[in-house]
C-alpha cells in the first residue's frame, strides 16, 4: 500500500475496529454502526458553531470541520466518524461557482450544459486540497481508535447538479445529454470522476480509513444506463484509491435494481437504501459482500418501541450478508431529536 507509515491502517490504530473488519468481511463482536449526515442540524452543538459561517467556508476551515466531524462521535458514541464536507467541495475548489443554499442545496451560478461549458472546466489544482487534508488529519489525531470515513460524490450525482444548476427531482436534463450529446456527458464525467477522486484520495492520505462513494440520485436511471453511461466514471472515481487498499463503500437511493452493477464499480461494501430488505440486498449481491443500512430514516420520528422493532429487525435481516454495518437508509434530517440516535446506537452495541 501507498498509504503513509502514519495512516491508522499502517499504525494498526484502526485496523481492527470494528467498521473496518466489518468492511473487510469479518463479523466483530459489536455491531458497528455510523449515521449518513450524523454531522449537521440535528445537533444544537453544530447549529451554535455555524450561525456565522457559510456552509463551504465551514467545510473550508480545518478548525471548525474537524470539530463538526468530531461532535456526533462524542455525543453518540457511533463506531465512525464521517469528514465533515459536502460533494460539492472538490467542484468549488475547481473553480466552479457553487454555493449551498439552506434548505436547498447546491446551487450553480451557471448550469453546464454544453460543449463549450465542459471544455471550460479546469482540472482540480491538488494543492487546494490542502484545508480538506488538514481538517483530516486534525479530526484523525484526535479520533484514536475510532475510524474515520471519507467520502465522495459520485460522478452522476455531481452531474445532476451541474447539468441542472441545483437540485432537482428527476434529473430530465442530466439524463437527456447522457443521450443527446453522449461525448459531452463522457467528458463532463470524465472531469467530475477525476476531481472527486483527488477529493478522496486526499482524505484517504490524510488519514481516513475506509472511503464512501454517494451516488445518492442513481435511482433515477435504468440498470441499463447505469452499467452503459455511468458505471465506468464511478469506477474511474474509485481508481483515484486504488493503490490505498482502504475499504470502499457505494451507497446509492433507490438502489435496488442496481446493486449487483454498483458492486461491480469496485467496491468492498454496498449500502443499501430503506426500501429494500438487507437480506434480500444481500442475495442480489450474490451472498458475499458485507453490506450497510438500512434503517428507515422516517421512523426516527415513531415511538421508541416501533423504532427498537425495526433497528432488530434490520439486525436480524443483515445477519444473512456476510457482514453488516448498521446505518440508516438514508441521512439523519435535520428535525431529528438527536437522543434517538444516541438510543440506538446504545441498542446496536446492546446485541
Ligand atoms: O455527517 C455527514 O454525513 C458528513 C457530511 C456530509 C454533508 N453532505 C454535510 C452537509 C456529507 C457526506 C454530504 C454529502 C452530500 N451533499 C450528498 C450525498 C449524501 C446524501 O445526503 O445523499 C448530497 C446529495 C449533498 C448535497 C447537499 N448538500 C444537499 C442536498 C444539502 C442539504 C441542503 C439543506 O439545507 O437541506 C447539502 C448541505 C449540507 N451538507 C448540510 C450538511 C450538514 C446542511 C448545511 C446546513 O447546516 O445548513
């Protein structure tokens, strides 16, 4: 492996915590369990740090990512910390002009749409990744034994954005340049694949020891769009690590016909949306890939008995995979009471 002698994998720090043997296969006596977006809103902690700082100028102060990142892990005591950023990130220190509206999302500027827009795009200086790798590095020294994931947009998802200008429910647009203007789109994944690898290639050097690719809006297209028009950029993406040797993550919503494919990209673990039960995810993954998930995030919202019966029985499904790493389906949203977290990772680590 490339990683350096420091890097918790090298040093054994993390080696054999329980996310990391979990990814690898192996069945630890506890239960590992993280939350997408366990960092943000749900936390009055994170909502007092922020009330002055915009969100990519936070993800761009090493300072106050590394404490974002840390607060969830103190406050529940989850098996994971996950690098405090956004997807959007890597494109904005590309020089794109993108900002995070609240309650919204990414928001472009101007939209990319043409030929000429892709041509205009600039690689990724990696010198501008250096307050990413700095907020990694503090957040690791401080982690210990405790991993830290890092994490990536996929190629199709920042495309959504980018083609669109901001979010959107069917991604029409996207979707009709991956037909109208098929080497458009190629170049146009081709550069996102490349600058979002460099975002988690950076992380994963600074110290992450595992790597989660969020293809969050695959749902939208056919398995056979994916495996044509998509698969080859998310695998490019993951290339960016694979000399690393870090365990690799897929996640995507809405997921279920295209597991097996999101498998196939490179990855070491697959995680898993709501809508699908982990033992049936499992045997479309051919029954030897650990898997993550899937807890319905609405039923954050129901009476602790009715969330306790689907944390079990969540348990109980991913016991057919290899192995299992608990999750939600989905990310933790912001109305959240943070103390049901907190209940279940007491119950995960209980079983
Ligand atoms: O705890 C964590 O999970 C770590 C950090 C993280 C954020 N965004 C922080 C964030 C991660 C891994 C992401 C990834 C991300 N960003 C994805 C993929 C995961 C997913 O949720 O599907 C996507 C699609 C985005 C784009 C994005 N960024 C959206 C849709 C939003 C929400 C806008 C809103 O206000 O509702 C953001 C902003 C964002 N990213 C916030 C956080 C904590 C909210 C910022 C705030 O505090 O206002």
């Amino acid at each position: 492996t490339a990683l350096p002698d420091s890097h918790p994998l090298v040093t054994g720090a993390t080696t054999v915590s329980p996310l990391v043997r979990a990814l690898r296969g192996d069945r630890p006596e506890r239960l590992p369990v993280w939350f997408m977006r366990q960092a943000g809103r749900s936390l009055p902690e994170y909502r007092a740090l922020r009330v002055s700082t915009k969100m990519l100028d936070a993800c761009l102060d090493p300072e106050l990512s590394s404490e974002i990142t840390l607060q969830p892990v103190r406050r529940h005591g989850v098996d994971a910390g996950i690098f405090f950023s956004d997807i959007v990130v890597p494109i904005k220190l590309a020089g794109v002009a993108v900002e995070i509206v609240p309650g919204r999302g990414p928001v472009l500027e101007s939209p990319i749409r043409t030929a000429d827009d892709v041509a205009r795009l600039e690689p990724l200086d990696p010198a501008a990744l250096a307050p990413i790798a700095e907020g990694v590095a503090r957040t690791v020294a401080e982690l210990g034994e405790t991993p830290l994931i890092g994490f990536a947009g996929a190629p199709f998802t920042l495309a959504a954005y980018l083609v669109e200008g901001g979010p959107s429910k069917d991604h029409v647009r996207a979707r009709a340049m991956m037909h109208s203007d098929p080497e458009t789109w190629n170049a146009l994944l081709t550069w996102a694949a490349d600058v979002t690898g460099a975002f988690l290639r950076a992380q994963v050097l600074a110290g992450a020891s595992a790597g989660q690719l969020f293809d969050s809006w695959v749902g939208s297209l056919s398995l056979r769009d994916y495996t044509e028009r998509v698969a080859p950029f998310s695998a490019r993406a993951l290339s960016h690590v694979d000399d690393l040797g870090v365990p690799r993550i897929h996640f995507g919503v809405g997921s279920g016909e295209l597991l097996r494919a999101m498998l196939d990209v490179g990855a070491d673990a697959v995680g898993v949306d709501w809508r699908i039960p982990l033992d049936e995810a499992s045997r479309r993954l051919g029954g030897s890939t650990p898997v993550q998930g899937n807890i319905d995030p609405a039923l954050l919202q129901a009476p602790w008995p009715v969330l306790e019966a689907h944390v079990r029985e969540v348990v109980e499904r991913g016991k057919a995979a290899p192995a299992h790493v608990l999750n939600l389906g989905h990310g933790v949203s912001p109305d959240t009471d943070p103390t049901v977290l907190t209940r279940i990772v007491e119950l995960a680590h209980s079983l």
